[in-house]
C-alpha cells in the first residue's frame, strides 16, 4: 500500500513567494493532519482535518497559512506570502477514525522548504 | 500547547547498552504513543499504550505508563547502530483530542 505522499520533497523559493504543499492521505483515512517541524519549536500541529472538514486550525500561524481538502484524497496547504521564518519541514500525516481514540498516525516524507 | 515532553533531549550509548527515555505530560490521557524519526524522514508509529496498561512490550521496545505521575518511558534493550534516531511520545490533546507531540530525544548509538 502507498503511504501517505507528499510534494514536492524539497522546494527552495524566495520571500514573498506563494508556496503550495500538496498531500494525498492513505487511501481509507478519513482524518488529515499537517505538521510543521523546526529544530526551535519542534513538531508543530497547524491543522487537523475529518471527513474533509477542518476541526481545529488553531495551530496555524497566521493568516498567510491556509489549508484545504477539497475531497478525502488530497489536501494543500498554502504560505502566501512566504517569510524566511517559515523555513521547515513540513509533515501531512493520516489515520483512520474520528476524534482521536489512539489510532496510528502515517506520515509522509515531508516537505522540505527553504525561504530565501 | 505541547502534550508530552521528553527527558533526556540527547543520549548517547554504546552499541548493546539499553537506552532509556522518559516523557512527561500534562492532562489526563487515555492512551500514549512513541514514535522514531530517522534523520530527514517522517515519524514512523512504534508502539501504543493504553491507560489501563501498566507495561506494554514489542521486540526490543519496553514501555510503561504510570497515570499517577502523568509519565511514560521508552526502553530499547540490546541497542544497535540502527537504532540511532529522535524518539518521540505523543498523547492527545486540544478541544478535538488530536496527537500532539513532545520535543524528542535523540538517540546516538556508537558503534
């Protein structure tokens, strides 16, 4: 079975550049969660998603951060415009199950974006 | 906020010692998991414990919760080369009870 996957692996852009992560989940799961990572703040969580729909966004930065799942196989998340600061790994993960009850969360690769 | 926080944040051991992490949180859980994350991958789910679970073992990999002090440890016996990564334990938390997650302890283990 694919995993959870997520692209581009690597994107190296400059300020004030629109940035789109994209993800597609594991086929099945209805919850979608994207994780920021940095060696300051650690593993972050900026939004968690069921059945489409996002349930808690409280973890997203700022207005210049926003994230969609137009349908349960695909998700983006935005950085318009990019900040230096904004430099990390960014993680979308999957799992099944509604509000959280101790299911295993998939992560993907990651993608790993450099603001210059 | 942080759930779950992780003690110590490096360890360094050598290959065939045991390697012990601890983690700490803040409310009242039903369940805690670990997971490892080599370096520049994504996080790959090693073991879950429930709350009703005092121990729970898998492999090499030994877990306890203790409710009472809100704190679990990870122990990897026999450790190996291989097992050099960040561990990292996660409980849930926030109005919808998502995972969140601790701030790591990286394990290096010399051969």
């Amino acid at each position: 079975d694919a995993g959870v996957i997520q692209s581009p692996r690597h994107e190296v852009t400059e300020m004030g550049q629109e940035v789109t992560l994209r993800c597609k989940p594991i086929s099945g799961h209805n919850s979608l969660f994207w994780y920021r990572q940095t060696m300051m703040r650690g593993l972050e969580l900026l939004i968690y998603f069921n059945n489409n729909v996002p349930i808690d966004d409280s973890g997203m930065p700022e207005d210049r951060f926003s994230a969609k799942m137009p349908n349960a196989s695909f998700s983006t998340l935005k950085i318009q415009p990019s900040e230096p600061r904004d430099s990390a790994v960014y993680f979308c993960a999957s799992s099944l199950g509604g509000e959280y009850s101790g299911n295993t969360i998939y992560f993907g690769e990651g993608s790993w974006l450099t603001v210059v | 906020s942080q759930q779950g926080e992780e003690d110590p944040q490096a360890l360094s051991i050598q290959e065939g010692e045991n390697a012990t992490m601890n983690c700490s949180y803040k409310t009242s859980i039903n369940n805690l998991q670990w997971y490892r994350q080599n370096s520049g991958r994504g996080l790959v789910h090693l073991i879950l414990i429930r709350s009703n679970e005092r121990e729970k073992h898998s492999g090499r990999l030994r877990v306890t919760l203790d409710t009472s002090k809100k704190s679990s440890s990870l122990l990897i016996t026999a450790s190996r080369a291989a097992d050099t990564a960040s561990y990292f334990c996660a409980a849930p938390s926030g109005s919808a009870r998502q995972l969140t997650f601790g701030s790591g302890t990286q394990l290096t283990v010399l051969p």
